[in-house]
C-alpha cells in the first residue's frame, strides 16, 4: 500500500468519523446553495477535515472539494473530495452516504477511497492494485444480458425524462430489476458485483474520481453518456465488464448515426 493510498483511507475513516457526530441530529443544520442543492455543517466539517491534513502532509497538492474554492496544484497532483455524497440520504438519516477521497496525478485518476461510516464500510482501490472493501477484493459480476441486470439510478429524472433511444436510458426498460439505491452506493455494488450497471444524469467531478478507480479495477468501466471515461463529462454510468461493452457498442453505433 503506499503511503497515498494509506493517507486517504486514514483520512476518510477520520472525516466518516465526524459525520456520525452529526448523523441522524434533529439539530442539523441545514442551508441551500446558490444550485438549490442542501449543505449541512457536517459536509463542510468534514471537507475542512481532509484539506487541512492534506494541506499539512502534501503542501504542493492541489485541492478540489465540492463545498470550497479550488487550491491549485503546484506538482500536478490533485485531490478531489466529497465530505458527503449523498447529503439528501444523510439530511434524512439514510446510511447511504458517502466520504470520498480520489488522488489525480497528470490528469489522471490514480486512486479512490469511498468510506460509508455508517455501514461500516471501506471501499479503495489504487491503479493497477485491484479493488477492495474493508481489506477483501471485489470484483464486477459476470451477468452478460441486459433483462437479467440490475440497473441502479440517482435522479428521479431517469425514469421520468421523456421516451430517448439512448442505449443507456433504454435499460429502464430493458433490464430485469431497476431500483433507486444511487449516489457513489449504487457505483460500489456495481464494482462489488451486486448491480450490474448504476446510473447519474447528473455529475460533478468529485462526484466521479473515487468511483472510476473503484468500478475499474473492480473489472468494470465507466463512461459517461458520450461513452467517454471521464470525471468532466455528461453524467456517469458503472457497468460491469459485459454490460459495459454492449452499451458502449451501441452508444458509439448511435453517434455514428447521428453524424451520418
């Protein structure tokens, strides 16, 4: 393990730590941010947890959290924080939520860490490592036909938007369970093996670094409704090694149509 890796899992055990201080508190507070989308004392608690202690150990890293400024990068090493994926689910005393921790290094996602303190559970993965929850190896399933998936989403807007031939948006039709068990959960039964393919519409990349190392070494792929790997794109599917590469075929058939 090397000491990247060992310094996010510290951290992210630390910060799930002060998120159960406040978890399940009738006395949360609660603000709205300029997108409309809830805060909570404890999301920012926790960010100011992590960028301290990175700030303390790596000062030359950059930093880029969901709920404050962006420090720049002097070595081209960036970290890239969620306190709490998922603080709808933790507003409402959910244990569905997540820390996550990713280090990117020249632009790319060297590892990722999702910590969900209320399950008890430690997911991480480091390039070329494999993946792991709470120190076993997890790897995607090998369910290869799309009626015997499980397909996961977030937004309530994947099942309402309205009729697309998107290969992606057609699997709320096609696949054999469609249930609402989203935000970074979703991805992590995906690279578990428990789900076949999870689905956000909607994405920031702190939403995204910790899953993509996660979901691929688990064995799957992770692309976004370009079928670009990416944590800047439209959105994020997790999907298996099989699914994955059926719906990847057909995204790019369905570009091609389009530019015809």
């Amino acid at each position: 393990m090397t000491p990247d890796l060992q310094f996010a899992l510290e951290m992210a055990e630390a910060a799930g730590r002060l998120t159960l201080t406040y978890f399940s508190s009738k006395s949360l507070q609660v603000f709205t941010k300029r997108d409309a989308t809830p805060v909570t004392e404890a999301d920012c608690k926790a960010e100011e947890l992590i960028r301290s202690a990175i700030k303390l150990r790596f000062p030359k890293d950059g930093v880029l959290g969901e709920e404050f400024e962006e420090s720049p990068s002097s070595n081209c090493r960036r970290w890239i924080i969620d306190p709490i994926d998922g603080t709808k689910a933790f507003i409402h005393g959910v244990p569905l939520y997540g820390v996550m921790i990713a280090l990117e290094v020249e632009g790319s996602q060297q590892l990722g860490v999702v910590c969900f303190p209320a399950l008890g559970e430690l997911y991480h993965a480091e390039r070329g490592c494999g993946a792991f929850v709470n120190g076993s190896v997890i790897t995607v399933s090998s369910v290869a036909n799309i009626p015997d998936a499980t397909v996961l989403f977030t937004e309530k807007e994947y099942l309402l938007d309205t009729p697309s031939s998107h290969p992606v948006d057609r699997l709320r039709h096609e696949a054999g369970l469609v249930r609402g068990w989203g935000d970074s959960y979703g991805h992590t039964l995906v690279a578990s093996g428990r789900a076949e393919v999870s689905v956000d519409k909607i994405m920031s990349p702190w939403d995204c670094a910790a899953i993509i190392p996660i979901v691929t070494e688990a064995g799957g792929c992770c692309f976004d409704y370009h079928g670009e790997t990416t944590i800047s794109g439209e959105g994020l599917v997790s999907a298996n090694k099989n699914i994955g590469q059926t719906l990847l075929a057909n995204i790019s058939t369905l570009k091609a149509i389009a530019n015809c």
